[in-house]
C-alpha cells in the first residue's frame, strides 16, 4: 500500500463530497425563495439514499468481480470482499485500500443523480424523487459506472464494455454528466412545465447562494479530477492543471457570449460558465496538453452558453439548465477527444490518430445517453402512474417547502424590529397552547 | 392638518430627507416599497432569457405636517427627488381630521 497515494484519495473523496452541497447551493440560488429548501434537500438526500444502496449492493454492481462487461455482479454485494488490502480492478494493482476506492467511488455515485434534480425543479413530490433515486442509480448509475470506469481485473477480464473498447473518459463526462443530463431531459418530458413557464418571471432568488455554490463546485473538482487519478501523481498533476485552465477559460467565454449578445457580464454567466468548463473537462482533463484544455474550455463556455437557450425554443421546461449544461458539455468534453486527445495509443485526430477514436467517443456518448434517457423516462412515467410525481398547482403556486417540507427557507420579517417581535408572539402564544416551556 | 405621501427613487431619498430637515420637519415614516408607472419596469436577463420585471423598488415617505406648511413640505420634496428622468415618482397630498400622540395624549396641532 501506498500512503501517498492513499492520502490523496482519501482527501479528493472528501473535495467530491462537498460538490453535492456546492451543487445544492448552485442550483438553490437559481430556484425561486419558495422552494429552495426542496432543492437542496433534493441534493443532500442523495447522499443518504445512494450511500446505503452503495454498501447493499451498489459498489458490487459498479465494481464487483463479475465477468461481465454491462455489470460487476452482485458477489460484494453488502462490501464482504473488504478484507483485499489493494484495489486490483482498473486494470493494474493500485497502492491504496480497496475500501478507499470504494468510498472515491460513492461520491461519484451520489453526485450523478443529485445533478439530475435542477430539470425538476420547484414540481417534484420529494417522496417520489427519493423513489426515482433508487431505481435511477440501481438501473442506470451503477451498472454504467461499470460500462465505463471498471477496467477489469489484472488481466482486463470484467472491464465493462465501453471501458474495454478503449473509450477515454478520466472523471465521468459520459458515465456522469452525459448520464445525468439525458436523465434530466427525460424527467422534465415526463413532469411537464412549470405553472407560468415563458410567462411569470422565474428569476434566481439568489445569485450569491448561486456564486458560492460554484466555487465550492470548483474547489471539489480538483477531487474529481485529479483524484481519478487514483495516486499522487504526474497523472493527477496534469488532471489538476487542465481542470483549473479549461474552468477558468470557459467562464471568459460565456462571459464573451453573453456581452456580445445580452450587453452585459452577468454573475450567473460567470458561474454557468465556470461550471460548463468543469464539466466539458472532466473526461479529457488527463488526455489533453494545457493548450488543449484552453480550447477545450473556451469552446466549452461558448456552446453551453448558446445550449441554455435551447429550451426555449424547443418548448421543454429543463428549469436550471442541466441539458444545457451537463449533457452538451458532457458530450462536448467526451467527443472532443476524437480530436484533441495526446494520450498515448489513442490519440485524436489533431494528433495524428485515428478516426476510431472519434468513433469510440461518440459511441459512449450514445449509449450511455440513450440508454440513461430511455430507462428515466419509463421510471418517471411509472412513478407518476402509480405515485404521482408532480405536486398539485395549489402547492405549486404556494411553494413547494412549505408542503413538502413544513419549512420556509427565509425568515425575512425579522430583520427589522417590527414585524420580528410579532411573529415571536406567536410563536410564544402557540407553544403555550401546547403546554410547551418555550 | 394634511399628510404628504411621495413615492420617490431610492438614491434620491438622503437628499430629500436632508432638506426636510433643514426646513423644520422633526419625523417622517418611511418605507421601501415596490411599483411602476410610466418606466413599466425594467429587463433582467438570466442565462440569455430576458424578464420583465413590472415591479422597481421606491421609497415611500409619509408625513402628518399643519395644513399652512404644506405646500412648502411638497415643493422641497420635488425639488430635492427630481432627476428629470422617467421613474421620478409622485407626490400627494390628503386631508387629516385628527391626530393622537400616543405618549401624552395631545391631540391635533399639539400632537404634530
């Protein structure tokens, strides 16, 4: 074992965890104050529900010693195997404990469908989110995770398939974001538009909640990134330095976009910005130069900042942009390594490779788009035949926290004296109806 | 007596308050409130989509003064919030029967 490396993924299995809150602030800014509670519990109640299924038999799905190329088997199911010191899939023996992976890994696995929630907001029944969830991650999540970050044994046998047809994705531009985004597009198909869609103003209620989100996002990518490295190493080093560049190009170019056709350099650009280039660099962050990551993000900053507007033109209510920003940038950052790759064997077509490589890209982005988009759609609509999956207009319109939760978010009124002392009464005068000491 | 309600722009409403003062004003209720008028609010723009937003924020002052400095408590008023510009806001004037001082009970002129 490897105490270096072990180190470091322990502390990017941390940085990653800290993205799904970082992604609740992002997208709970965005929402309007009436259910920006719903969005975030959204977030963090991923955490709970895919951190249990990933000890039952996630992990063994994802990872498991299966000889299968579309799932790990269910042989780890319930993580019995723990006692291996080292991590031995992927291909090669890695210096840090399996269980160490194993918790790597979950953070990806929670993350993936907390990304989905900004299609649905503001609608969704939290219990049949939560339902969505399990069935979501158990169908789709875990065995794409096997398609493609399970390289195998030592010898390859069990690598999932795309994995084995030798398709570059180094974080999760398919099996996360591509995966998430296909999903979103299906959910937002199946809940419908907002009350007031295209005609009540829906602004961000938050843009500093939206600001702070991002930075936490960007912070925590270092641990997605680099630490797919699964050492510390020149590998994670290059992962490191790609993501920084390609992040902080992107927002230059929404910001440019918007300037040149809005007038102005928005806050919410910079953010949607910054978070367009983690995405689009995620799966190419160890396989492109630092010029590479340049291009890549500029490019990526540009395009998302067009696909946001998709929407609206196409007439689907995806409410935070995750098709906009996830699955094109996901795609984007996938297939541009049929171009822009240098990795060694599989190089893109600027450098000298082969057509195949492109071929390999587009495939996994297909597949696991296509396959993520179909399976949501059949769940969502089954959910909502039977439990229903969308609040009533009445608790639309009142705002979801309240019914879904029983909570406001904001307690504005007592920021001044006045109206404060009032509700406190209240409050005071109900605790002692109830025979409470208040 | 009369009360004088403006509706005037937030930046202009240090001014206004500092040439009440000087005038002899001793209080003033004030609130920030929300409307439009002729401007029909402005455009914000999230993510390339533009919103209407009917509603700008404004402040609304109010105050109880004797009928004889009335239109000298307007004309300060008007003259301090005016920019020239849409959005400058309104200012009226109403009767008031009667007023209370509700710590020693004067009432009317006594209670201003």
């Amino acid at each position: 074992m490897n105490t270096g490396d072990t180190a470091w993924v322990l502390a990017s299995s941390a940085l990653v965890l800290l993205m799904t809150p970082g992604l609740a602030f992002f997208y709970g800014g965005m929402v309007r104050s009436k259910s920006v509670l719903n969005m975030l519990m959204m977030n963090f109640v991923t955490i709970g529900i895919v951190s249990l299924l990933w000890v039952l038999y996630g992990f063994s799905v994802a990872f498991g010693n299966g000889k299968s190329g579309l799932w790990g088997g269910l042989d780890w199911a319930g993580m019995k195997h723990m006692t291996a010191v080292e991590t031995t899939l992927n291909g090669s023996v890695y210096g840090i404990p399996l269980l160490v992976f194993a918790a790597f890994q979950l953070m990806f696995a929670v993350i993936t469908p907390a990304l989905i929630s900004g299609a649905i907001a503001d609608r969704a029944k939290f219990g049949a989110w939560m339902v969505f969830v399990v069935l979501w991650v158990t169908i789709v999540y875990f065995p794409v995770a096997h398609w493609v970050f399970d390289f195998g044994d030592k010898n390859g046998v069990g690598a999932g398939w795309l994995a084995h047809r030798g398709v570059l994705d180094f974080a999760g531009g398919t099996a996360v974001h591509v995966n998430a985004g296909a999903a979103g597009l299906a959910l937002c198909l199946v809940l419908g538009k907002r009350i007031g869609w295209k005609k009540d103003p829906m602004r961000p209620h938050n843009l500093t909640l939206v600001m702070l989100g991002a930075g936490l996002l960007w912070f925590g990518w270092f641990g997605f990134n680099a630490g797919s490295a699964l050492g510390a190493n020149a590998l994670a080093g290059q992962a490191f330095f790609t993501t920084m560049i390609a992040t902080a190009t992107a927002m230059l170019g929404w910001l440019a976009v918007e300037r040149l056709r809005d007038g102005h350099f928005t806050s919410l650009g910079a953010a949607s910005g910054a978070v367009a280039g983690l995405v689009a660099i995620t799966p190419a962050c160890a396989f492109v130069t630092p010029i590479g990551s340049v291009v890549l993000g500029l490019l990526a900053g540009a395009v998302c900042a067009m696909a946001v507007g998709l929407k609206w033109k196409l007439g689907f209510d995806d409410a935070l942009d995750v098709v906009g920003v996830h699955l094109v940038g996901g795609a984007l950052g996938a297939i541009s390594l049929g171009f822009i790759s240098n990795y060694s064997g599989t190089e893109g077509l600027f450098y000298g490779g082969s057509i195949s490589v492109l071929g390999n890209q587009a495939l996994a982005v297909l597949s696991v788009g296509g396959y993520s988009f179909i399976v949501a759609y059949i769940l969502g609509k089954l959910i909502d035949m039977t439990m229903g999956f969308r609040i009533t207009e009445e608790e639309e319109v009142e705002g979801i926290d309240l019914f879904a939760h029983a909570e406001t978010g904001y307690d504005i009124h007592s920021a001044g004296t006045g109206a404060g002392a009032l509700s406190s009464s209240i409050k005071q005068a109900d605790a002692e109806a109830r025979g409470v000491n208040a | 007596m009369k009360l004088i309600t403006a509706v005037i722009k937030p930046h202009r409403w240090e001014e206004v308050r500092g040439a009440l003062e000087t005038f002899g004003v001793t209080g003033m209720t004030v609130s920030e409130v929300s409307g439009y008028g002729r401007q029909k609010g402005h455009t914000e723009v999230y993510r390339g989509a533009e919103y209407d937003i009917a509603l700008v924020p404004k402040i609304r002052i109010e105050i109880v003064v004797d009928a004889s400095a009335a239109d000298d408590v307007v004309a300060i008023i008007v003259k301090t919030a005016q920019t020239g510009r849409i959005g400058d806001g309104k200012v009226w004037v109403q009767q008031v029967d009667s007023v209370v001082r509700v710590r020693t009970g004067d009432r009317d002129e006594a209670a201003l």
